[in-house]
C-alpha cells in the first residue's frame, strides 16, 4: 500500500468512526426510547434478538434488507421508517447478520472499520448473557470521504469548546461552593440532571414553549438550590459538621436524588423539543447545530455576566472574600450566611442551566445525565485549582477540548479516559492545579 | 404475598457470596477510612481488578483458579502503587476525588469495546468456574436447612468467601494492634505528629492503601466467583454502598464492616421483594413496581445522610476514634 492510498484508508477509517459513533449513539437513544416502533421479525417466538438501527449521518434508512442467519436458522428484516429493525433468534450463541448493499440508496456503502476486511456488509453477532446484541453497520459515503484531519480537528475544538463551557457552568457552581463552604459538593451533579427535568416537565408535560421552559427550569433550579441550603446545609454548618462528613452527606443526598429522578422518570432517555435542530455549515467542514449555537452563546453571556458579578459587585467581592477566609470576612462584617445563601441560589441556578445544555448537546435527558459528567466537572475544577472560579472555567474548556480531540486518537468509547489521565497527571507535577494555591494540599 | 419467601430469600442474602464480597470490601474501606484516614473513594476499582484479574487469566491464559486470584490480588497491588504514589500527598477531599476519578479510568478500560477480546467489554465476562469447581472438596447433592439449602457448589462458594473473610478480618485485627496499627492510627490523629518522630507517613499509607487494596480484590472476586463478571457492577455507586455498609457498622473496628455488609443485603433483599409484592397486591397503590425497585436506592441514599449526620461512629463504633468527626 503506497502512502497516498494509506493516508485515504486512514481518512476513510477515522471518518468510520465518527459515522458509526453516531450511528451507535442515535440507535442507542431510539431503541431506548421507543424500542417498539422498530419493524420486528419473530420477537414473540424467542427469547433472545439482535438490534440494529441503519442511519446514515443521523438520517434513518427505511427498506434497507438484513439477513440474519445461524445454525439452520435464517430470516430476513427490512429496516422501518427510523431505520430500526430487530429479529428473534434461537438460542446458539453466533449468527452473521448481512446487510444487503443494493438496498442502500445510490452511492452509499458499508464502510470498512478495520482497513482488512473484504465484506464489512458481513458481521457476526454473538449473544450476550442479557439475551440481546446491538449490531450496528458503519455506514459512510464514498464521495465525502476526504475530510482532512485538520478540518476534523478544528470541528472537534469547536465542539469541545462548546462542551467545555457546559462544563464550566457546572464547574464554577462547585468552585464557588467549595470556596465558601469547603463542601465538594458530589450532588451537584443531581442539581444539573434537576435543571434538565425541570426543562422536560415544563416543556414536554406541561407544553409550554422551550422559551419559557428554560428560564422556568434555571428560576427553578434556583430555587432548589436555595431549599437544599437552608433545609440541609445551612443546619449542619450551625451543628458544625466536619468537612468530610459533610462530602459524605452530599453522597447520599446525590444518590437520594438521582435514584428519585429514576423513579419519577424511568430509566430511558427523553428528548427537550429542537434537539434535532439542523446542522449550519460554518467553514470548511465544520458545521454546528443551531441549538449548539444557541447554546455556546447562552454559556459566554452567562459566564461573563458572572465574572462582572464577581468582579465588580459588593456581593461578589464578599463572596471572593469568603472563599480567601471566611473568619477575616465575618470579622470585617461580611455576612458569611447571606454570601453561602447567594453562591448556592448561583451555583444551583448555573447547574441547571448546565443540565439544559447537556441535554441538547449529549442529547437526552436521563436519570443520570448529571453523574455522567460529575467526574469532568470535578476533573475540571481540580485542574483549575478547588476553590478560584476562573480556575474553574479554564480547566472546565481544558477538560472539554481534551475529551472531544482525544477521540480522534484514541477509541471514541475511552474520550473520558483521556481528561481524567491528565487530571491524575496534572496533580503529580501541580497538585494545587493550574491557578490553585499550595496551601490547598495536605 | 408469600411472606415466608420473602424471609427465605432475606435470610439467604444473609450469606450470599455479594455480602461476603462486600464485607471483605468493606473490611479493606475500613483499613483506608477508618485506621488510616484516608478517604479511598476508589473501592469499586480494586474490586473491579480483582474480578477481572481472575476471570482473564483464567479464560485467557488458562491459569487455575488459584493462580486467577493471585493475579487479581497482585494486580490490585500494582494498582495500589499506581494510585498511590501521586495522590497520597493529597489533603481529603482531594484524594477522594481523584481517587474516584482513577476508579472511573479503570472501569472505562474494562468497558471499552478496544480489549474486547480480554475483557468481553459491556457484556463482561462468565463461564471461568470450572477450576474452582473442580477444586470442590463437598460431594453432590444439596445441603443445608430453611433458607440456606444450597448444592455442593453454592456451599463451596459461600465456605471459601466466609473463610477468606474471617482470615481478613483476623489480619486486619492483628495489624492494627500492632506497632506498624498504632502508627497508622497515629497518621489518621495527627499525621505532623507522625512525621515529627521519624516515621515514613507516606510509605505507611502506601502499605494502608495496599493492604485493604488486596481485602476489595478479595472481595471482587468472591462477588464475581458464583455467576459472572459484568463492568455494570463497577460504577462509583458501588464504592458509595460499600461506605454505607461501612458507616452502618462502624468505620474504625473489625466487625462493624461485616455486620453492617450483612444488614445492608439483608435490608436490600427484603426491600427488594417486599416492596413489589406489596405493590401487586394493592398495599402501594400509587407506585409500580419498576418504581418500587428503585425505592430502597433512595434509602440507601437517605440512610448514608442520617447515618453520617446523627451516628457516624456506626453500630458498633467508638466516637472518639472518628477524627473525620469534627
């Protein structure tokens, strides 16, 4: 193979990737919303089935032919309207799933995902213990493989920009939290999955419109952080309860939570209305969502209206006092309740908002959304330094441009592993973080 | 309702190889938590190399079981290093947080679809029982009374859990009222104080950190020994129950993790199958029984909260060796 043609087949590859983790993601998200609505063959005869969902860039293709067979045992599905399809098979534990490629619309294939393999169109699938197996085909078109690296390069910081500053809506609330209190707040990740169901209830059971939803749902997160400080926190801080017990209690207030999210809303993934919104082409090949956008533009306007809050206002400058020493602060007259009271009413009502836009941009709301990124939020912080809002912010798009380039390197499913590797590094060589400072180490 | 299943099937959680398997967790959280101090939020990662270590190398590389173990344990080891050299200079908080954070890598590792091959990613790993069991010294048939009837198998499983367990707690009993215990408890009260009179403080955690390491590796393997392992099992939540069984008996002595591992399945079970039989026949009209399931999650989470706030010391603990209690 002479390097030109290495360099396509590399292209071709990493392409591969990014279409079958979309491909992957949205048959993850629809089988786990509606996993009725796929066209099924023999499902009530057997226990055991293989799934699948065949998109092309997020656009389902219906009619496409699969034949399942194994052990004697053959049938054939045509994917529905959403690209979905499902079959029953019999117990044995390997079948070849085959996709018929003259059913794909014109000039489109099954691309091949390991550079050596004559029929990617030909899988085996094995059952797992659960009775079930995903089989997803990585679908591509010829002619739009030559995304060079460098464009996907600047798409993915792009999107990690986007995602970081997420990232730092939850992260400033933690900082500040932290800062004042001394409280790692674990259940700050319930509080960004609060803002998010709050969204859903008001927009989806409700129906009123996204407009008022989302503000709705971060005056009501608002709220709930205010209720959690004066029923909870507030208590224990007169009691006097040590700082670890205190992290201990967030830990169980964070499973109490999220286990109560679970039993309100189930376990799938529902959707906030224009999580579909189309792609807007920017430059080269990079092209965001409207609601990425709109979204990226909510996060820099919030963040700077905190900043000037935190700079310039009397109670903002209280609460950078508090964070240096609270007994300094309370001896000069700050009152050191009303500033704890005002960051959790902030950092609450930032969770939420966060939790908005993680679920347009994962997309999904779940149970668990707010656990998902918990660790990168406290991987950003902790890279920022515990304690310095701004800190926060510039390891929260450290953390979020990591995870979004590294899949370029390494698997999509380790991108996590990568952001939370370089929090470990980062505290070997400065524990006390990059605008941290020394005493903030034992 | 059949209420006397719902005993029986209570009464047999008391001994599964999932309560062994906690315990021993539990026991190695209370070698780092409560001796030494030092807030390990990354149990469910030892637990995870335990599992793993033995299930690989037995399916993988043919190793017997007992060879399966020693990987798991002397891979917990080596984790204890990796994770301890850079982070045990950190002050609490910040240990638990990276500390949970390495344990999400590891899962992640386990999980990934790239070492399929090794790890069986999402849909785990079974069918690595057959050296263990051939080790079986209990002839065929099913032994036992009441709730606790089990086959030769079961039986083997739960004999080899409880003596690993009581072996454990016998090691852990007599560290820590050795010289190398009091000086580890000397770090959890004043580590500067520690350090004044010569000691290595750090190395002294290293050897904490690996120690309950190996008890967790322990403990993964007994959980995983009966079915199979599955990287769903491995989430943080795991290391945040195993600290409630903890906190429940006591974080600073020897029985408490046990007793508190035994009340935590016994309740779990009881929920578990009490709950839904209530709700089919109509004693819970306004939940499912999905829901009903996921009622005693919120109690563990509700009871960790009330635990650590109005009884840290646990069941059987002493408050004045509680120093996280200000």
């Amino acid at each position: 193979m002479n390097t030109a043609e290495y360099r396509r087949t590399r292209r071709k590859n990493r392409r591969g990737v990014l279409v079958a983790l979309i491909v992957a993601l949205s048959a993850a998200f629809s089988l786990m919303a509606m996993p009725a609505m796929a066209d099924e063959v023999n499902v009530d005869e057997y226990d055991n089935s293989i799934i699948g969902n065949v998109k092309l860039e997020s656009v389902a293709l219906e009619g496409v032919l699969l034949t399942i067979s194994g052990g004697g045992y053959e049938v054939e599905v045509a994917t529905d309207a959403d690209g979905r399809w499902k079959v029953g098979v019999p117990d044995g534990d390997e079948f070849t799933v085959t996709l018929n490629e003259d059913t794909l619309p014109e000039g489109i294939a099954v691309i091949d995902e390991v550079g050596d393999d004559d029929t990617p169109n030909v899988k085996e699938a094995m059952i797992g213990p659960s009775g079930s197996t995903v089989m997803n085909f990585f679908i591509g078109r010829g002619e739009r493989n030559v995304t060079s690296f460098f464009d996907q390069f600047v798409e993915r910081i792009v999107n990690g920009v986007n995602f970081g500053l997420m990232l730092g809506l939850a992260a400033i609330g933690i900082s500040l939290v932290y800062g004042t209190t001394g409280l790692s707040n674990f259940a700050h990740a319930e509080m960004v999955t609060f803002g998010a169901v709050m969204a859903l209830i008001v927009s989806v059971d409700l129906g009123w419109p996204v407009w008022i939803a989302i503000p709705l749902a971060v005056l009501l997160s608002a709220g709930f952080g205010w209720s959690l400080d004066a029923a909870l926190w507030k208590p224990l801080r007169k009691k006097g309860v040590g700082i670890v017990q205190l992290m201990i209690v967030s830990i169980g207030l964070s499973l109490a939570l999220r286990y109560t999210f679970q039993y309100f809303r189930g376990g799938g993934t529902e959707q906030l209305p224009g999580s579909d919104s189309p792609d807007i082409p920017l430059f080269g090949s990079v092209s965001l969502s409207q609601t990425n956008m709109i979204s990226m533009v909510i996060s820099i306007v919030v963040i700077v209206i905190f900043a000037w809050w935190l700079v310039k206002t009397k109670i903002g400058k209280a609460t950078r006092a508090v964070s240096d020493n609270p007994s300094l602060a309370a001896a000069s007259g700050i009152d050191v309740d009303q500033v704890v009271r005002v960051v959790w009413i902030l950092a609450a009502a930032m969770a939420g908002l966060a939790g908005v836009l993680w679920a347009y941009f994962r997309p999904g709301i779940r149970w668990d959304m707010g656990a998902q990124i918990l660790l990168l939020v406290f991987a950003a912080v902790t890279l920022g330094g515990l304690g310095t809002a701004f800190g926060a912010l510039v390891g929260s798009i450290i953390v979020g441009v990591l995870v979004e380039t590294s899949s370029l390197f390494i698997p999509s499913d380790l991108k996590y592993v990568g952001a939370l590797g370089v929090l470990i590094i980062v505290l070997l060589f400065r524990p006390q973080g990059i605008l941290g400072r020394k005493e903030r180490i034992g | 309702m059949d209420i006397l299943q719902i005993l029986s099937n209570t009464g047999s959680s008391l001994i599964a190889p999932a309560t062994i398997g906690y315990a021993l967790a539990a026991l190695g959280l209370a070698m780092h938590f409560g001796f030494t101090g030092l807030l390990n939020m990354g149990m469910a990662a030892f637990m995870a190399i335990g599992a793993y270590g033995y299930a690989i190398s037995i399916l993988t590389f043919g190793f017997p079981w007992w060879g399966g173990m020693l990987v798991g344990v002397g891979g917990s080891l080596v984790f204890a290093l990796i994770l301890g050299i850079p982070t045990l200079r950190l002050r609490g908080d910040y240990l638990a947080i990276v500390t949970i954070a390495a344990a999400e890598v590891v899962r992640l590792l386990f999980l990934t679809t790239t070492f399929d091959k090794y790890t069986g990613s999402a849909d785990g790993l079974s069918g690595y029982h057959e050296s263990f069991r051939a080790f079986n010294p209990i002839p065929d048939g099913t032994y036992g009374f009441g709730p606790w009837e089990y086959n030769a198998n079961g039986w083997w499983v739960r004999i080899f859990g409880i003596a690993i367990l009581a072996l454990a707690a016998f090691i852990l009993w007599a560290v820590m009222r050795s010289p190398w215990g009091r000086v580890i408890k000397g770090i959890r009260e004043d580590e500067d104080a520690v350090r004044a009179l010569g000691k290595n403080v750090f190395s002294y955690k290293l050897q904490s950190l690996m120690l309950g390491g190996v008890f967790g590796a322990m403990g993964g393997i007994i959980y995983a020994l009966p079915a199979s392992v599955n990287p769903g099992v491995y989430v943080t939540s795991l290391t945040f129950f195993v600290y409630t069984a903890l906190l429940l008996g006591g974080a600073a002595t020897i029985f408490g993790p046990i007793i508190g591992s035994v009340i935590f399945w016994g309740v779990q079970t009881l929920l578990s199958n009490l709950l839904p039989a209530m709700v089919n026949v109509g004693l819970l009209p306004f939940m499912t029984t999905t829901q009903s399931q996921t009622v005693r999650f919120i109690l563990v989470g509700v009871a960790l909260m009330l635990l650590v706030i109005y009884r840290p010391q646990g069941i059987l603990g002493n408050k004045k060796e509680l120093t996280f209690v200000k």
